[in-house]
C-alpha cells in the first residue's frame, strides 16, 4: 500500500473511533426533563352540606327547681366558606339558619309547646388540617359562635311574648373530605357548639315574668359536597 493509500485508510479508521464514542457518549448521557408543575389552587374552598341541629335537653326556671325545657331538632341546608392561610391552616365560617320549637317539661309539662324561635348560629373556626393521607384530608377546629335568635313567637295563651337573649358559644370540631380529584369532594363534619341563652317570658295579662336559662349546647352534624377553587 502507498503512502496515500495508507493515510486515507487512517483517517477512515480515526473517524469510526471518533464517531463511536460520540454514539456512546449520547446513549450515556440522561436526557433532563422539566418537572411537571402542578395546578395551583385558589386558598378558597366552599362547601354545600345538610346540617342536623341537634340541641341537648334542658335549662334553668329561675325559682322553680323541677321546671325544665325541651328543644326539636332540624335538618337544614348550610354554607361553609374555607380560607387556607397555608396547606395545613385554615379558617372556616359557617352559615345557615333553621327555627326550634320550646316545649315545657317536668313542671311545666302540662304547657307543651311554649315558643317557636328562629336561630341564625354563625360560627367560625380556625382549622388543622392533615395533608399525608392522600385523598382523605382530616380537620379539626376550635372557634368561637354567636347566635341570633329572631321571629321569637309564643304558641301558649299562658304566655304573651318570649325573649332568647343573643348569645356567645364556644365551638369544637372534627371533620374530613374525600378528594376525587384537586377540586371536587364530599365532606363530613361535626360541630359542637357550647351555648347557653338567658330567655325571658312574658306571663299573659299580667307583669309577671318567668325568667332562665335554656341549655341549647347543640351538636352540629353535616355531609356534603366539597369544591376548591
């Protein structure tokens, strides 16, 4: 072989060498991909839910020991509005209203119904909320309530007004969503709310006043449908 003929072929041979290692330096190399960015949500969450009121039984007659007072339950629709201050923290406001019926008991049995009261319970919580279970997200909460109490009717001749004093509670709460995807969910939630109005009834035909304290304390139990923004 000449000379010439000698160079090509070493320039053919360094070419391949060259070539080859470029090849296997690419199938080597990991190929960067971008992380995925996730949706970003709204801190605002809204729930629908069907509230049980569940008021205890009892309360206090000013100078009658053996007087007690009893309180119907409802099941009424109710709004809740989230605000996520972080993934964890949050503040709840509940909304919705529904009306109980007062009825006498012990000593007052033989009055039956006394009164039919309409309550609006706004309440607000501040919220833990557990982000490590996947789509089972729990909560609980700790807040504060004041109820109004409005359209005050009485229903026994006995009586000719009533008067439910306004009134501070203090409420405890636990609850969940189940997520179906980052927006849509269904909730479970309890509530109880420590309330214990003054009341103030009006004899009929007289100035006379029968005066007290009804042990409403009512448990607030809901479900329904969660969405998040």
């Amino acid at each position: 072989m000449n000379k010439f003929g000698l160079g090509v072929a070493l320039a053919a041979a360094f070419g391949a060498l060259v070539a080859g290692k470029a090849v296997a330096a690419d199938l080597s190399t990991p190929v960067y991909k971008a992380p995925a960015v996730e949706e970003a949500l709204s801190p605002w969450m809204i729930r629908i839910r069907a509230l049980w009121v569940k008021p205890e039984n009892g309360g206090v007659v000013t100078g009658d020991p053996f007087a007690d007072l009893s309180y119907s339950d409802s099941v009424i629709p109710e709004l809740d509005i989230t605000y996520f201050f972080t993934k964890n923290i949050a503040a709840e406001l509940i909304l919705g209203t529904t009306r109980s019926t007062i009825t006498g008991q012990g000593s007052l049995s033989s009055l039956n119904d006394i009164a039919k009261v309409w309550i609006l319970p706004p309440t607000l919580t501040l919220q833990y909320h557990f982000t490590d279970f996947g789509p089972f997200k729990p909560y609980i909460g700790a807040g504060v309530n004041y109820t109004f109490f409005y359209n005050q009717d009485v229903k026994n001749s006995a009586f000719s007004s009533i008067d439910v004093n306004d009134a501070w509670g203090f409420a405890l709460q636990a609850g969940f969503d189940w997520m179906f995807d980052k927006h849509w969910g269904v909730n479970v939630d309890v509530k109880k709310i420590f309330m214990e109005p003054d009341f103030v009834l009006q004899v009929a035909g007289s100035g006379a006043t029968v005066t007290g304290r009804a042990d409403l304390n009512p448990w607030l139990i809901g479900g329904g449908v969660t969405y998040r923004f």
